[in-house]
C-alpha cells in the first residue's frame, strides 16, 4: 500500500491516499458491493433484507444478526468495507486542523493485522470486534461521519456513519459489559445490529447543533 498526495477535511473520503492497485482492491472486496446496500430516504435495501430474516437475538430497541444470516459476499464486503475504512483513518498522512486524529488506537502490531487482512482478505481478525448498526429511521439515513474515537472510558473504539450504517470497531479485550457478552455468547468478531438512530448520542448532538444555530 503506497501513500500519495493527500487532500483536504472537505475532501478527505476521496483524495489519492492509495495506490491504484489497493484502490481498486478496497473497492473490489468492499466497496463496489456496500454501496448497493446504504440507504437513502427512499430506499434501504440492507435494512430491507435484515427486516426479512429472523434475528438471532432481540431486545426492545435492537435487532441483533449474525453475518452468516446475510449472503457470504454481503457479510464479507460490509467487514471488508469497515475495516478499508478504519485503515485509512489510521494511517491517514497528514493531520487536518479541527479533525482529532485517530492515531495510537491501535498498536503497530494492530495496524499490521489490519493491512494483511486488506491485502489477501480470510475470515475475521482477532483481536477486534466489529458492529455494523443499521438504522431503522429513513430522516437519519444521510448522516456521515468521519471515523472518530468513541468517548468511552477505559474503551478502545473507532467509529463513522455512512448512509444508514454505522461501524463501530472496539479494539482489544476491553468490550463494553452487553457487547463482551454477546462476543461471548455467539463466539462472533462481527455482529449486526438494526436499531433507531434518532434515538443515539450523535443525533442528539447534530440537534443541540442545529438548535443553537437556529437552522430549520
């Protein structure tokens, strides 16, 4: 994986950060698939198909899978997808002013785990645990986040939105207590879950924003 020029916050998503053989790489194995299953306000064809499959646990607000549940192309490109993602975050070249930088979540021996894995993609890695949230609510499906520290103590955690999905990896053996207990009980490093983001801290945040600017 060859760094080249990086770009700015507004244009970070898609600024040349890869060669084009690992571009097409993350596209090939995450990407080109994921994209065919986001969400929008007229349409979810993930959550959709999750809404059709009996979960393996409920709860009041979540809906809880295992990725066996989908298609084995589906599952592996949404783990595939994610962790590409994270990667980059992490091994993003140059700090932008007003971003915080992810950097030092996870050891070099960590970020090594993740690369070999984006180069010849088996199975899941040990060590993390991925959670794909798909959101029930069509007005929060636009959302998008770069990959951030989650503000858990004494948890090691990276997530972002991207239209309806929201990925969460925990890194290491600090889970938070409900989800040590599920990694437990399904013997999963991947676990989807549905449930209703209007409902989250970051919705709730983009509202206390939008209020205090006054913006309809």
């Amino acid at each position: 994986m060859q760094s080249g020029r990086s770009g700015r916050t507004d244009k970070q998503v898609d600024a040349h950060f890869l060669c084009s053989k690992c571009e097409h790489l993350f596209s090939k194995h995450g990407e080109a698939i994921v994209a065919k299953h986001w969400g929008t306000h007229h349409e979810f064809p993930l959550l959709e198909r999750l809404m059709t499959i009996r979960p393996a646990e409920m709860s009041v607000r979540r809906r809880l899978f295992v990725p066996n549940q989908l298609s084995d192309d589906l599952n592996s490109a949404l783990y595939y997808f994610a962790v590409s993602v994270f990667w980059r975050a992490l091994e993003w070249p140059v700090p932008e002013p007003g971003i915080k930088s992810i950097k030092g979540a996870c050891t070099g021996v960590q970020l090594e785990k993740l690369k070999r894995f984006l180069l010849s993609p088996q199975g899941y890695i040990e060590g993390f645990l991925l959670v794909a949230d798909v959101n029930t609510q069509p007005e929060m499906n636009g959302i998008m986040s770069l990959p951030a520290l989650m503000a858990i103590p004494n948890i090691n955690g990276i997530q972002f939105d991207l239209l309806g999905i929201r990925f969460m990896m925990f890194v290491g053996d600090n889970l938070p207590e409900e989800l040590e207990f599920l990694q437990r009980r399904l013997n999963r490093n991947f676990i989807i879950v549905t449930s209703d983001h209007s409902g989250s801290n970051s919705a709730k945040q983009v509202a206390k924003f939008l209020n205090d600017n006054d913006i309809d």
